[in-house]
C-alpha cells in the first residue's frame, strides 16, 4: 500500500474506543450487540456465536474445556516459544489484545475496507490453494505489547456444516488434524498485513514443513503481509522485547485505549474501576492486521458452502473420530464410557500435535520432535 493508505489503515484502528485481551470477545461488536445496531437478526446471533470464547457459546459438547485448550495449555507446558517455564510472567505473555474491524457485512472499523478488497492479498491467495474464486470476509487486529508474544498454533478451520459459531475450537482443529473431514473443510487463505513493529523481536515463527520440520521466521516489517494456510501450519510470533511488568495486570476487564498523539493507556483492574498501569507509543507496539478469505475453486464449490444441507453434524463428527480411535488403540470400543472433557482431551491428545522446543538454548530453526498437545 502507499503510505496515505497505510495511515488511514492505523487511524482507524486508532479510533476504536478500547481493545480487549484475546478470549473476552470484541468490545465494538459487544457494543453494538447492546445497543441493536447490527442490523440483521441472524448477524446478531452469529456475532455473539463467534466471538465469545468462555461463555459457554458453541460449547455443547465437553463445556468444562476451552475453546482453545489445546494450543493454550501446550503454550503453558511448553513455557511458551523460549521454553521457559520457569517464567513469572508466563501466564500474562499471551494475554495479547485483539479487535474485529470487519465481519462479513458489518465493518467496526471505517476505513478496513480498502484493505478488504486488497488486489496483493486476493492474488497471493489464490496461489495458497489454487483457487479461482477468492471471497475476502474478515480482518481483525493483533496488538502484542512489550514482554508478550503469541505460542505455536494453528488457526480454527471451518468445515461445511461445522464451524465455530456451534463447535468448540479444539474440536474443529482436531478435526482437521486427523484428516477424516478433508471433503468437507472450507479452506480459508490468512494474510497476517504488518501496520507497526519493525523494530526488534515480533517475528513470525511459522513451520511450513510441519511440526516436525524446522522453524521459518519472517520479519514484521510495515507495509508487508504473509499469507497462508494458517489452519494447517504452526505459527506463533516472537516475544516483543521491552519493559514487560506492566502486562501482569491484564486480566478479563483490561482495556488499551488510544489516547491521543500515538499514545496508548493500558488500563486494569476490577470493572467500572479501571485504572492506568501503563502508558505506550506507537513504536512500542506490534500491530498486526489478519485478512481472512474463503477460497473456491468455482461458484459451484461456493454454493455448497452457503447451503450445507445434509452436512456435518456433531453426532457423526465425534462418531467417526471415535471409530478413528478405537482402530488406533486408543479406545477398546466405541462405547467407551468417557465423559464428554475426557473424551475432548484424549482426541486433543491423539490428532493434535505441536512442534515441540525441548529447552531454552535450543534452536527453533532446527527439526524438532512433535508431541501430542497434552504431554511433554
């Protein structure tokens, strides 16, 4: 993009009232669900589907595990990308903060659209899946402080018929995992565009060979994207150096907040009563947009997707991931007995499995192991 455009691009993330932490749920969208503005009935129940994590939304199957419990409790494990679990602040590296500028037809963001229509983008995603026709729907905001980073995973893939407004997020990616749901996913080309960051730390850690192959690393240089597959490759990004006490405030309620002249307030405490722990400039920040857009080969393969009569319901998806684990030996029968948390991890810990970074010292641009997503 030219640099006016880049400009107007941070404007409008800039006048957003407050970023959330990643897993609270978009504050503009909340706020419009509040106020009626959404326009259509169904968009207002696929919002609150889609962008809650927690509240028990898409969770009817195994509700005590997280949406993202897989790749959250591997990051912990782990001791996130350093391996260091010995960490203080561990807990408090990935609390990144996240904002939805465009959904479908209702754009938060005034201003998004330029990128939404991105030529560059829809070009290179083509080239991902060698698709014909490219259906650009989402972007969303990534902003990483100093002292955070974001620990390997994937993203939630979509399937016809099963996607995250009914399903947890584990689910889905152990579905696409296990490889017994290729004909029906929905591939989904990712364009991670670069805003702010050029300066040390915050890269793009990515394994394009998969999680047994070796690390690639990409500069989050302004003004340049990487796209993707990013439901099929392990992906994380590199700790953001800088002073980092301040994040081990953010919880649930936190708040960044604009405050005018490139200034940012990092604002915590209880709700209703929050209260600056932190003050940033722009150069401190690490500003990523994510483009997401569906990619068809025809428009035969696009109706299929608007109209997924007579697809994946949960019954067959958990039916035939259990046939899948009774012939690996991970279950005697199907009529195993399990709870429905018991049952969600062992299929997290069977079909999932990370890359795997065994110390400190090691090097992540080297092979390593893979390690199912609930054992070191």
């Amino acid at each position: 993009m030219g640099p006016a455009a880049m400009e107007r691009l941070i404007a409008a993330w800039e006048r957003f009232p407050a970023l959330t932490p990643t897993g609270t749920g978009s504050y503009a969208v909340k706020l419009r669900l509040r106020s009626g503005a959404v326009s259509d009935e169904n968009s207002r129940a696929a919002f609150k589907n889609s962008l809650r994590s927690d509240s028990g939304v898409g969770r009817r199957f195994a509700p005590g595990l997280a949406q993202r419990v897989d790749s959250a409790s591997n990051y912990l494990r782990q001791g996130g990308l350093r391996a260091d679990r010995e960490d203080p602040l561990l807990p408090w590296r990935h609390k990144y903060f996240r904002e939805t500028l465009l959904i479908g037809n209702e754009v938060y963001a005034t201003g998004v659209e330029e990128l939404l229509a991105n030529i560059n983008l829809i070009e290179a995603s083509r080239g991902v899946f060698d698709s014909k026709l490219v259906v650009p729907w989402t972007i969303y905001a990534n902003v990483m402080l100093p002292g955070q980073e974001l620990g390997l995973h994937t993203d939630t893939p979509e399937f016809r018929g099963a996607h995250r407004n009914f399903l947890p997020c584990w689910l889905l990616c152990a579905m696409h995992w296990s490889g017994l749901f290729e004909p029906w996913r929905v591939k989904i080309a990712t364009a991670v565009t670069y805003l702010l960051g050029a300066g040390e730390g915050g890269r793009f850690i990515y394994y394009p060979e998969g999680p047994g192959g070796p690390a690639s690393q990409y500069k989050a240089t302004p003004n340049t994207a990487v796209v993707l597959d990013s439901d099929s490759i392990f992906h994380g990004v590199e700790l953001l150096p800088g002073y980092d006490d301040p994040i081990r405030h953010i919880d649930a309620n936190s708040q960044l907040t604009h405050i005018g002249d490139g200034k940012w307030s990092l604002r915590c405490g209880e709700a209703g009563r929050l209260e600056e722990v932190a003050r940033y400039s722009r150069d401190e920040l690490r500003l990523s947009l994510s483009w997401k857009a569906y990619c068809f080969a025809d428009a035969e393969e696009r109706a299929r997707h608007s109209n997924p009569v007579g697809e994946l319901t949960t019954d067959v998806i958990l039916d035939t991931l259990v046939d899948e684990l009774v012939v690996r030996g991970r279950l005697d029968k199907s009529d195993h007995g399990l709870s429905e948390e018991e049952l969600g991890s062992l299929i997290i810990d069977e079909f999932i499995r990370f890359p795997y970074i065994q110390t400190l010292h090691d090097d992540p641009f080297q092979p390593q192991p893979i390690i199912p997503a609930t054992h070191i």
